[in-house]
C-alpha cells in the first residue's frame, strides 16, 4: 500500500542542500493513524545537527539577500507550479501519515502551494519611503531589510500548508531557514525538498531537521546569535514555553497559537447557509485545527432546526481510511489526541449533555472517533474552555445579542470566531464586538494566502500571509540624510 507512494519520499535531515544521516544516528518511527502500522523511519536531529543548519542557512544569506526580488519571486512561482504539478502525490503522502481523508488532504495541498505563489507576487513589493522631517528637513529614507536565519516550528495537522505560509514569506523576504516539522508527520516537508530545489532554490536556504529532541534542538537554535526570528505554530502552551526562550537572544517571534473558536447562529440566520459553514468550520481535518469551531451558541428560536440539520449531516460521513474512495472522515493524528477526545465527551456527558450522533470511539485498528453532536451541554462541560481537536461540535442556546457576545469572548484565546446572520448591520457590529483575530460572516473559512492570519490575546503574535506575513521576516532601517 504505502510501497510505491513512500519510496521516493527522503529520511534523513536536509541541511545545506545535501541529505544526511543524523550525527548520533538516531531514528524514529512515522504511524500511519489509520492502521497504526510503521511506515518509515526518519533520521532524529541533534542539536549538533541543529547548529549544522544554522551554519548552512547563514552562509546561504548574503547570496539569497542580494537576489533581486524578481529572481526570488519567480524562483517561488515554479515551486508553485511543480507542487500543483505533483499534487496527487503530496496529498496522498498527507493522508498516509496525518490521517486526514484524501479530498482533505488535496484542498492542503492547493492552499499549501498557494502560499509561494502569492509571495511570489510580494516578493517585488517590499516597498520603502522617503519623507522630509518636518523639524529639521532632514531626509527620512526608510528600506526593510531581510531580518536574517528564521527558524520556523511547524505542527502535524497541516503538515504542508503550516511550513509553506512560513516558508513563502521568508524566502520573500530574502531569509534563510530552519524548519522543524512535527515528529508525527515529518514525511511532507521531507518530500517537497527535491521540489524546492528543482525550483531552483539554493543550497542552505531552506534546511529540514526533524528530531524526537524538539526541546533542546529548537532550544539551541533559539541561542544561536545568528538566528533572528522564530515562527512557531502549535499549542498555546508550547508558544509561551518558546516565548521565554527567544527572550534569552530577544529573537524576533511569530507565534500562531491556540483557538477556541464560537460560532453563533442568530435566528435570521440562513440555517441551511449555516449548517454548509458549520461542517467547514469543524469538520476541515476532523475538527484537528486551531480554527475549529468548538462553541456552537445557537438562538434558541432556530436550536432545534440548527441541531437536528446538522446531526444529519455529521451522521451522513463515512468514516475510515483516508485513501479510500468517499471517506470524509479519517483518523485522529495519534492514540493521545483521540483520548484527549474521549475525556471530553465523555466528561460533558457526565455532566447532562445529550449525545445526537456519535459519541462513542470504535473498536479496532486506527484512531478513528466518528462525527458527534452534542446538545444541553453544561456551561462547566471541559469542551467549552479547551480545543476538541476532534469531530465534535457542542452546542448551546442564547436569548440575545448582548448575552452571546459576552459568553464568545469568554476565553484566554482570540483567533477566529464565526457568525451567521440575515442582517449585515448585526453582523458587522457583532463582529466589531468579538475580541478576535479574524471572523468568519456568514463564512465557515477564514484562511486565504493573501489574508492576514492571526489572532489576539492567548492566540498568538503576528500575523501569517498577506502583506503582514512577509513583514514578520523584515527589519525596518532608517537612513537620515541631506541633499
């Protein structure tokens, strides 16, 4: 099964444009979730390992900063073209190792190569400004600059699309980089290596260490003085760890981290619209992404239409191997996620929810839990303050507009919130309202390569794609002169 897909796919650490054996010679296994069977071993980088691609990127710097922007950018629009041309096999190398059904795994694969072909087009546009100061007629001549080596930290439930929205925008920019994949899915980025570098990107500039040791190996990186910014997706937890540790250097940080996202359905809202949002907004990746709806607050004039409409539609997914034809629902990444699932429900059951669909993992081979609606859950119900990361969609009622705004914000977390409404004026004002990064109105998906990702409060710090992506990888220099 995995024989001719994986034979081609590398193993070992790419640093500095060459494929190397870690220099303990450690390895670890890659699972495929939905057997649980091995299906490759992939070298394990050290921190000795750690410094070898740090010296490879900054010696790839000066080189790829003084690329004009034009010869970047047309270097990311053929890494564009050359995933899009090898789709099918990416997608399906997605699936084997993360899980995530086969037509999940394509819609990754084309946002994914989306992210070199937009920076492909801002590359050229990394625009200055002269001004005069108004006090002493000086000339204000303002340029941004490449910041330097850029370590980047990617999670496994987009293994492509998590690496390439960093790995587009620094390259923009002009910057080397380090990345460090999930251990659970480390095969992606280790097959789009042979694909960069037939795009023509250099030795050095795009460098590849998975490693069991994250900790230390990131670590050492983070107090590497060459290493200038750290882009990190992941868990909040994780993020505040990281944070602590680029303070030591005052390292530059791009942090996209966890989400706790409501999704509120007013009772003008189009319910069928709404339902097509609601399996968007939950169901992408099977619920496993920090965008997930994870509170459903619905009027309790529409709950029952809003409930019943979409149990019917989460029961109508057919759950099982990613690979096979009209699977929708494939596996949780691991054994820990899929627990972590179990506690939740089983924790807001005990607590007097009501189970519609769902609500009960197979026996069996995989990490399979099916899609699970649960209603009557209790404002203490677990599910409410912590990300599912599973099919699960809870939901509760509200009575008014002031009542569900507040119980929304509710949280440490403030990347996405959505809404669905009838009535334009509600909806941007709600939105206005809801102490987040970005809102989805009367939209179940809110990720777009040309739209600035992000969130506020414990979501995280600056922002992914559009303009703001690449400017996460640029220092700002000022030039005070007369003429």
């Amino acid at each position: 099964m995995y024989d001719n897909l994986l034979a081609n796919v590398p193993t070992d650490l790419w640093i500095g444009g060459q494929w190397k054996k870690a220099s303990d010679g450690a390895r670890f296994d890659v699972i495929d979730p939905a057997t649980e069977k091995v299906i490759a071993s992939v070298a394990s980088a050290t921190v000795d390992d750690a410094k070898a691609a740090v010296d490879a990127a900054q010696a790839a710097f000066p080189a790829w900063a003084a690329k004009k922007p034009r010869e970047r950018a047309e270097i990311l629009r053929k890494a564009y073209e050359i995933i899009m041309r090898d789709a099918e096999r990416f997608a399906k190398i997605i699936t084997v190792e993360n899980g995530k059904a086969l037509s999940d795994s394509r819609g990754e694969v084309a946002y994914a190569a989306e992210f070199f072909r937009w920076y492909a087009e801002e590359a050229v546009r990394n625009n200055g400004s002269v001004s005069m100061a108004p006090a002493s007629g000086a000339r204000i001549f303002v340029q941004h600059k490449p910041a330097g080596v850029a370590v980047l930290v990617t999670p496994w439930n987009f293994p492509a699309a998590m690496a390439t929205r960093k790995i587009g925008p620094a390259l923009a920019a002009g910057c080397p980089v380090v990345l460090k994949p999930a251990s659970d899915t480390p095969l992606t980025m280790l097959a789009l290596m042979p694909a960069l570098e037939e795009a023509g990107v250099p030795p050095g500039v795009v460098n590849v260490i998975p490693s069991r040791s994250s900790g230390k190996v990131v670590s050492a990186m983070l107090h590497d003085m060459r290493v200038r910014v750290v882009s990190f997706t992941g868990s909040t937890e994780v993020g505040r760890k990281l944070l602590h540790e680029a303070a030591d250097n005052i390292v530059k940080p791009a942090m996209e981290l966890g989400g706790n996202a409501p999704f509120l359905v007013f009772e003008d809202a189009d319910i069928d619209a709404a339902i097509d949002g609601a399996m968007v907004a939950k169901m992408r990746n099977m619920g496993e992404a920090c965008t997930a709806a994870n509170r459903f607050y619905v009027h309790e004039a529409v709950h029952d239409e809003f409930a019943r409409k979409l149990t019917a539609k989460m029961a109508g997914l057919k759950m099982g191997n990613g690979l096979d034809d009209g699977v929708m629902l494939g596996p949780l990444v691991n054994q820990e996620g899929r627990d972590k699932v179990i506690e939740l429900v089983e924790d807001a059951t005990s607590k007097g929810a009501k189970v519609l669909t769902g609500g009960k993992a197979p026996e069996g081979v995989g990490y399979f839990y099916p899609a699970t609606v649960l209603t009557n859950v209790s404002d203490d119900a677990k599910m409410l303050s912590e990300e599912i990361f599973g099919p699960v969609a809870s939901i509760q009622t509200f009575k008014s507009e002031d009542e569900v705004i507040k119980r929304a914000n509710d949280t440490e977390y403030g990347l996405v919130a959505y809404l669905y409404t009838k009535d334009i004026s509600r909806g941007l004002r709600v939105s206005e309202k809801l102490d987040f990064g970005m809102i989805g109105l009367n939209r179940g998906l809110v990720s777009d390569p040309a739209a600035p990702f992000g969130g506020t409060k414990q979501s995280g710090l600056g922002r992914e794609g559009a303009q703001e992506g690449m400017k996460e990888f640029l220092e700002t220099q000022y030039v005070s002169m007369t003429w």
